[in-house]
C-alpha cells in the first residue's frame, strides 16, 4: 500500500484531504501540522507522496519543499494553497514540486494520485 504525507496546519483541510483521496484508493496516510514536522516525517516515512500547504507555522511549505527535495531529489511533493498565485506555482515548481493545487479546489485529484505509479 502507498503512504501519503499530507502537511496543513489546518486539521479541517488535513481530514478533507484525507478523505478525498482514500476514496480514490487505499492508502496509508500519516499527517504533518507544520513544515518543520513534514520534514521529520518524510526523512522517518519516506512517504511515495507528500501534499504540502505553503502557509504553516515553524517552518512555511516551500522551505519544507526545499529541505525534502535536498533530501531525496526523486521526493513526489504536491504542494497545496488557497494562495495560488503564479509566483507561488513558479517557485513551487522550479524547487521540485510536481504539481500545484489551489484549495479548495481538488477537482484534479484523481490526476494527481496517478502519479503516484509514476
């Protein structure tokens, strides 16, 4: 079974999340508050998936972005924001993110778990 990290300070957002995507296919998910605690969670779980909310408390999504591709450049991240601006998509995806979803909007999802067989 593939594990999915999903990062958000908000638990709301977190469950939904989970949700949705347990509803595509079984999956084991394991959860982060904070970039600080996505990092320790990814480099302990070595997760085959992580979605990543770019506005948290300790450390921001895109640090937690960084610190992640560091340390495993083949890391599948999905960042996540209600602030989907474009200078954030960019700077997203030149870091490594593979995708970028703009809450609450996860009409997309299903495309996105395909991934994970990528």
């Amino acid at each position: 079974m593939k594990t999915v990290l999903i990062a958000d300070d908000s638990k709301f957002m977190r469950n939904y999340l989970k949700r949705k995507l347990q509803q595509q296919r079984p999956l084991t998910i394991v959860e982060a508050t904070n970039g600080r605690e996505a990092i320790d969670i990814y480099k302990l779980t070595k997760p085959d998936m992580v979605f990543l909310d770019i506005t948290m408390p300790t450390v921001n999504g895109l640090t937690a972005l960084r610190k992640i591709i560091e340390f495993d450049s083949k890391a599948k991240v999905i960042m996540c924001s209600a602030m989907g601006t474009q200078s954030n998509i960019i700077e997203a995806l030149q870091l490594g993110a593979i995708d970028f979803i703009v809450k609450p909007n996860f009409n997309n999802l299903i495309y996105v778990i395909e991934k994970l067989d990528t």
